[in-house]
C-alpha cells in the first residue's frame, strides 16, 4: 500500500466557537492530513457556512453526525474518511465516537473523554474490541519541556519523588457570564451538559493528567473540595485536592475558573529526594531543573545538544523560535496520524508515535472526576479511594 495522507472529518467545531479552529490547524500542520467532510453545528447556517470557509464541497457538508458516517461509509474507500475529530459539549461526546467506532472510523475526542463514567469503560471496551486508533485532546502534555520533564523524572534525575503542586488557575468564570449568552461557558456551567463535575471535570482533568503523565505514578485515594462561589452557578466553579500516588509521592492540586486576571495559567512542580523541575505553560519553552547544592538548570526547548531525544522528537523549530499551544496540539495529531498510517502500511507504531493520550487515560479521567465529586462535596469522609 502508498504512503497517503489521511482524510479527517469533523463533528463539531464550528466558527461560532475557538476550539474547531485549533483542532483544524494541529491536525493540518505536518501535512499529514485533508479536512474532506464535517458536521460542524446544529445551527444549518452556522454548519454551512463553516464547512464553506473550509473549502468544502456542499454534499461533504452533512446536517447531522449521523448522516456524515452513514454518506462517508458509502463512499469508495480511496474517497472516504479515515478518521473523525469530535469537538462538541461533553453531552455528545459518547455517541459520535461510539458511532464512528462501530464504522470503522479512527477517532480524536475531545476532554472529558464522556459525560458519565458508565459511558467512558463502553467505549473503552469498544475501542479496545475495534482495535481502532483512539487519542483524547489533553494538549498539555504535548509541549517539548514536558516531554522533556517527563523523560528526565523516569530517568531518575529526582531521585525518589515526593511532593507536586500542579495548579490551573482561570479568572473567566468569575461572574455568571453563562446568561449572557453568545459565549462557550452556558454547556460548561451546565450540568445537564458538562457532567457532574463544572471547573474540575474542564480544566481539573488537565491539571490530573499533567501529574500523572509526567510522573508516571497513578493516584489511588484523594481529599478533595469543590466550591461554587459565584451565586446562583448550579455546578463547581473552583476545587482542590491533596492526591496519593501509587510510587509514594503525595500531590496538591488546584483548579480554579473564578481566580480574576488568570487567563490559563496552568503550572507543575515535581520535587524528589535529589532536585525538582518547575514548568508552566505561560513561559512554555522553559524547564526550570533545581538543585539544593549548585545553581538551578535553565533547560531551554530547541536546544539539541541537551535535550533528551523524547523531547527532540516534539521540537519543530531551533531553540529561540517560541512552540505554543498549537503546536502542542500538532503534536498529539502528528503522533496519533503517524500511529493509524504505520498500521494502515501493516507496520508496528513506535513508541514516539504511541506518545499521545488514548481511551485508558480517558478513562482514568471520568474516574478521577467521579473520585473528585464524590469526596469534594462531602464534609464528612474526605479521604475517598479511587472509584473504578
């Protein structure tokens, strides 16, 4: 079979919103792929008009997700979509994946991987039945200095972990903006549509994710709170959580939406018995390593005669040349189009390429959410196992 590129189609992710946009110029960076097909609005104007500013044809611009796999799937195979992007509120994240799945169809989602955490182990179970690609959108772990963090923790540079402060401080949500409309934050402050879970379920699964991507230790019991200081809000706006690690290390996580004049200041820090690294995504191309006997380590991303080959592997431009969000994102697309090409030639996907979140840290997701409701809003036992 020739080397191609693959052809994506999308469900969700319309001009209306931010992050339609964000998924499309990831995943088109390496020019590893073709936007062919979408269904990106319930709104008919919003879906037309969007798939044109996509250049692409009217009959590839489908009404619903339904009709989009059931039309792509009577294609040719040489004209069909490969894989499906889903960008839409948590409530309809489950059914297109499972739908897509069921056809054939290779998929990237969006976090929360699903509403509920029964939804999350079916769809495991369906991915893992399908043998399909799988990669779930947590972007933070596709910046080269956390790689590099990541790599130079499994090496043992740390010695023995013991402490991490992770926290993701946002200050948008800080009035009820939700009844203004003509904003993302009605569905996010909504729990018939986010979840159970508002801030922590948004951006406390990033702040999750990041701790035990990074250092390789899962959590197995928590103490957590969940606030909801702005009146009226029916869902948490802001949370924290001491966390145990299944290595030893002990973690203090906060994740706020109402902490005024903080745009996305997501930050770790990881301590062990030898030294710690310190990265935050608003100076992203630095990894700051610290010593208690000698100067602290400025590691500087691009750098090639230091970096660690993992992080290399994610670095597109010489040291001094910003990477961001975006190419954060390009990552995880790049990575995960690389694995579903290796396996369309009937070749076995690297480690590098494998490097992306799939349906297990998903799930993990959906239970560290589930973990977090349970003990946040119960004054009376804190300390909660981790609900499987």
């Amino acid at each position: 079979m020739k080397r191609r590129k693959l052809r994506m189609g999308m469900v969700g992710g319309g001009k209306n919103g931010f992050i339609g946009a964000i998924h499309v110029r990831a995943a088109l960076m390496e020019n590893h792929v073709d936007l062919v097909c979408g269904c990106f609005s319930t709104n008919p104007e919003v879906n037309k008009s969007s798939g044109l500013a996509y250049f692409l044809p009217e009959e590839r611009i489908y009404n619903t997700y339904q009709e989009m796999f059931d039309k792509e799937m009577a294609l040719p195979a040489d004209e069909r979509m490969d894989f499906v992007v889903i960008v839409t509120p948590n409530h309809l994240h489950f059914e297109p994946a499972m739908m897509a799945l069921e056809r054939g169809f290779h998929v990237v989602l969006d976090k929360p991987m699903t509403f509920s955490l029964e939804e999350a182990k079916l769809l495991k179970d369906k991915v893992e039945e399908t043998g399909l690609v799988f990669a779930l959108t947590h972007v933070y772990t596709g910046y080269p200095a956390v790689k590099e963090m990541k790599a130079r923790i499994a090496k043992g540079e740390l010695g023995k972990l013991r402490r991490i402060y992770v926290e993701y401080p946002q200050g948008w949500l800080s009035e009820r903006i939700e009844l203004q409309g003509g904003n993302n934050a009605g569905w996010r402050t909504d729990p018939k549509l986010s979840g159970k879970a508002g801030c922590i379920g948004d951006i406390g699964t990033h702040a999750w994710h990041l701790t035990e991507y990074v250092t390789g230790q899962q959590v197995t019991e928590l103490c957590a709170e969940l606030n909801t200081f702005v009146p009226g809000r029916p869902i948490d706006d802001d949370g924290a959580a001491f966390l145990r690690l299944d290595g030893g290390a002990k973690a203090t996580l906060t994740a706020s939406q109402i902490a005024i004049g903080e745009a996305n200041n997501i930050r770790i820090r990881v301590y062990g018995e030898k030294g710690g690294v310190d990265w935050h995504q608003m100076d992203p191309n630095r990894l700051i390593v610290k010593w208690g006997n000698k100067p602290e380590e400025v590691i500087h991303v691009g750098n090639n005669t230091y970096l660690g080959p993992e992080a290399l592997w994610d670095t597109r431009t010489p040291a001094g040349h910003p990477e961001g969000f975006i190419e954060a994102f390009a990552n995880i697309y790049r990575n995960f189009t690389l694995t579903v090409m290796a396996k369309l030639m009937g070749e076995e996907p690297t480690r590098d390429m494998l490097d992306f979140p799939n349906v297990n840290d998903g799930l993990r997701g959906m239970q560290f959410i589930e973990t977090m409701v349970t003990a946040g809003w119960n004054d009376e036992v804190k300390w909660q196992k981790w609900i499987e």
